[in-house]
C-alpha cells in the first residue's frame, strides 16, 4: 500500500501530515523516543528528529478523514537585551 506524508514548517509550528486512507485506526501509533517522533502506519514507520525548538508537551494528532495531522509547536523565542 502507498504511503504519502506532507512536512510544512511554519512561524509557530511545524505541521506533519499523513495519508492514512484505508489504515484501521488501531495501525497507527504515533510516539515519542529519545527526541524522534515515530509515526507507524500498519508496520510501516516513520522517524523524524524533532527540533531543539519545539515544546515537547504540546505535540498534538488527529486523525480525521483519512489523514493523520500531527502539530509541533514551537517554544516561544527569548531575546536577550545587551547593554548599549
């Protein structure tokens, strides 16, 4: 079966999507181990190493339609002011 997925990276997050058309529900497991996000689809996994940027406790999912979406919010940046 063909697998597709779509990366976008925005100002505040990064979005993953996923076909998963076809895919029972129960075949996708989506977790986290040593800062890789793991996707599996029915046996077939994918891994990607999630940012220094991203706030690990607001990584969300839905799985609606026939596509997985998963969202990396990113930690808010903090300037550091410099004496003139």
């Amino acid at each position: 079966m063909y697998r597709y997925y779509e990366f976008e990276e925005g100002k505040n997050q990064y979005t993953w999507k996923f076909l998963t058309a076809g895919v029972p529900k129960e075949k996708v497991e989506l977790y986290e181990e040593e800062g890789v996000l793991i996707v599996s689809l029915d046996g077939l996994e994918y891994k990607w190493r999630i940012p220094k940027d991203v706030n690990l406790d607001t990584i969300s999912s839905k799985n609606e339609d026939g596509i997985l979406t998963v969202t990396l919010e990113k930690k808010e940046k903090k300037r550091k002011a410099l004496k003139c």
